[in-house]
C-alpha cells in the first residue's frame, strides 16, 4: 500500500528512501543533529522515514509560508524526487530550474536539492529579494568540478593572446557562474543539451572561433550536428593552462590555428560508460537506443535519437504501448521513467546495463549527496532563521567540495559576475526563443 499524503504523491512504504546512507562527519555540524535521528530510524523505508520528515518539513512548510520553493534535479535519487513533489516542490532539468526565480518573482526563497551549478545559475538570475539554499554545498558535478575557472581563465588567455576578439566561449549549463561570466565577457552565451544546436548555429554565424567549455562529448556531438568538421576541431584536455599552449609543438600549433572549434576537455564519468557494443546488444533484442548526448560521439552516432533529458523523457513516454527502449542518462533518471512507461505498456532498460555489466549504470553519486537529512535540516533551520551561510548560493560562488568551504566574491566583483553571466544566460534565452 502507498503512503498517504494530502499532495497525492504516492511512495511506497517497502521501497528504500536513499540508496546509502552518509557517514555522520560528512553532514555540516549544524545538520547533525538531524542526520543523528535520521540514521537512527530502523530503516530507510518510506514507512520509517517519512512520518519523521513530516515532522519537520510539514511544520517548516507551513511557517516559512508560501513564499518558499523546493526544486530538484531529474537526477536526484528515485524516491528522493517523490519527496520533493511529495512537499510541493518541482522536478526539472538543469534549463527549466535556472528559470525558476525569473518566472516566479512572487517565490523569494528556493531550496535546491541537486548539484551546486545548478543552484547557482538559479542565483545569477534572481532578483535582489530572492534568495537562494542548496541543501548539500558539497553536491557538486563532477564536469563542471574539472572546469573551475581557476584551470579555464589561464588557457583562456592563452587563446585570447592569440586570437584576440577573435575568440568567443561558449559556455555548457554545467559551469560555475565565474566560467558562465567569462562566456558572457566575450560576446558568448550559455548553452544546455536541448539548445546547444541552436547556440553553435548562432556562434558560427558569426564566424568567430569558439571556446568550448566544458564537456568534451556535448561538444564534438554538437559538432557533427550542425556540421563543424573533426579536422577543424581541437581538444585541449582539462587541466592545460596558458603555459601548456604556448608550449605547443609546431604540428599541434598548426591544427589549433585552424580548429574553429576548440574543445575544454571535461566530462561526465555518468555518461562516459555507454558505449557502441551497448547499442548493438540492445538493438539486437529489438529495442530502439535513446542516448544523452554527454555519451561519446561514437555512441550518439549510432543511436537511434540523442538529447536532452527532456527529450528522453517525452520521447519514451510519447511512444506507442509496445515500445522498447535502452536508454543512456544517469541511473536514478532512467529508473524513474521505467516505473513511469511501464504503466503505459512501454518497456524501458538502462543502457548499459548488459551481462557482465551490471553495476556501470550508475547514478550521479554526488548529487545524490541531498539525501533527507540535509532536505530537513536545511528547512528545519530556514524556519528558525537559522540558515547557515554556507547553504546560501550567491552568484560568483566556489565551494570546495571536499571541505564544503564557500569562497564568495566581495560585492562589486559579484555585481560584475552577475552581470556577465546573465548577459551569457539572457542570450541563451534569446536564441533558443528565436529558434523554436
Ligand atoms: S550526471 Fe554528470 S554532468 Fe550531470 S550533474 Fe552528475 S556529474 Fe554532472
């Protein structure tokens, strides 16, 4: 039987909360308290953990009043996303949860369980009087992780140096506000899975050489998409700095010279597992391959169909019943749509998941780092105007996500990295619009 909750959201009592539990010291002291009665509980079922977060977010909820929003990522884990639908909160993709504080002005405190770029981009676009709390500051992307600022800007100037206005970044969602600001100095824009098409069109309207950062594999499928050749494409993998161009062979000058596109080299460990022999083992079984195009191109190139993952979604669910489907994105998203599809006679498998390759579909293991603890915790305090500062999400923000330590910009340079980044953010929104 399913848990009862005035939302309608059904989660069933017999199916594990969180997949593991965190040890105590990684919780922030201020939230120990409540991961101490979480891991106490006899169990991580519904039946067990649910009436002990009704106790806190109900009484939260109701105090903080209607002026507060949670949010998720897709990504979350499976029934963690139910307990966010489940308190009234949204569900969406890293695009839709970057709009969320422009097209609700009436909301002025939004709680983000997911990964900490994605929290932040909420922030570059909020006004003054909307604040914005990631429930786990350590939850951040592993991409975006290997393309701070701090390793871009030095390889940055190295290209600028010598390509001078030449050179334009076009920066992924999946980048901190300061990469996002850098995209925004230089006449680029930010970009997401479903519009990254539609921005590399733009950009080569332009004629002007573009900066990729950060991932890889979003970069040379895009690439193929709207037509950019392999020969005019160049990777410089994460970590270069300025000095490591400069330093460059003669050859390897030659090919940058004439690379129109020049490739950071990030990536997802998620999505970087799915590989062609996963599609020819499904396809033989008669299922059509949907992938997200974080996968390597070799593997978008045989798919049956790549995007975003609102693509995947309304893709499979639009399909007629009968329909088989392996998919490749993130674990908890794929699990989520087969319990969906199912219902609607569609059959749905997780891509990798072949003999002898069980365990490779995996979940985003540090977004899942906003498990109940921190959701209650994080709600528990906000109603007794506690929130730590740490929770808080400012535009320009870094957090080591290790230590959890937050380096914030002082006022003026914050000002001026919102500024840039939303010019980035803002010109997204125009081409994409202009697009559809
Ligand atoms: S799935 Fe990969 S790209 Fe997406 S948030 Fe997790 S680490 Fe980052």
């Amino acid at each position: 039987m399913a848990s009862p909750h005035p939302s309608g959201i059904l989660i069933r009592p017999d199916i594990p909360i969180c997949q593991t539990d965190l040890p105590l010291d990684s919780y922030q002291p201020e939230f120990q308290p409540y991961a101490e009665e979480y891991l106490a509980l006899p169990d991580r079922m519904a039946a067990s953990v649910l009436p002990w977060m009704d106790g806190y977010l109900e009484r939260a909820i109701d105090e903080i009043g209607p002026e507060l929003t949670l949010l998720a990522h897709y990504y979350m884990g499976g029934e963690i996303v139910k307990l966010v639908e489940r308190y009234g909160g949204t569900v969406a993709d890293s695009y839709q949860l970057a709009r969320e504080a422009v097209l609700h002005p009436e909301k002025k405190i939004f709680v983000e369980s997911a990964v900490h770029f994605m929290a932040e981009a909420i922030a570059l676009l909020a006004a003054p009087d909307q604040q914005v709390y990631i429930t786990n500051p350590r939850s951040g992307c592993t991409m975006e992780m290997m393309a701070k600022a701090f390793m871009v800007e030095p390889a940055f100037d190295a290209l600028h140096e010598r390509y001078g206005d030449d050179l334009m970044v076009v920066a992924y969602m999946n980048t901190s506000g300061r990469v996002k600001a850098l995209a925004g100095r230089t006449g680029g824009a930010v970009c997401t899975s479903s519009n990254a098409g539609a921005i590399m069109r733009w950009a080569r309207a332009q004629g002007r050489r573009v900066f990729f950062v950060p991932d890889e594999h979003l970069g040379r499928n895009v690439a193929a998409q709207v037509g950019i050749g392999e020969e005019v494409t160049y990777l410089l993998p994460a970590g270069h700095d300025g000095a490591d161009v400069a330093s460059l062979s003669e050859s390897e000058q030659a090919l940058l010279d004439r690379a129109e596109l020049i490739l950071w080299g990030s990536f997802c460990g998620v999505h970087t597992v799915f590989r062609p022999e996963h599609v020819t083992y499904w396809r033989e079984r008669g299922y059509s391959v949907v992938v997200h195009p974080e996968s390597p191109r070799e593997t978008v190139a045989m798919a049956d169909g790549a995007g975003s993952t609102r693509y995947l979604w309304n893709h499979v669910m639009q399909a007629p019943a009968g329909s088989r489907f392996a998919v490749g994105t993130e674990g908890h998203f794929v699990r989520n749509l087969k319990e969906q599809a199912v219902l609607r006679g569609i059959d749905v498998v997780h891509l990798a998941d072949m003999p002898g390759n069980e365990a490779a579909g995996c979940g985003c293991a540090t977004m899942s780092r906003n498990d109940p603890p921190h959701l209650v915790a994080m709600l528990d305090l906000l109603r007794q105007g506690k929130a730590p500062d740490i929770n808080r999400v400012l535009a320009g923000d870094v957090v080591d996500e290790i230590t959890g330590y937050r380096d914030r910009l002082d006022a003026d340079a914050r000002a001026e990295t919102a500024q840039s980044a939303r010019r980035a953010l803002e010109r997204m929104i125009e081409i994409t619009e202009a697009a559809s």
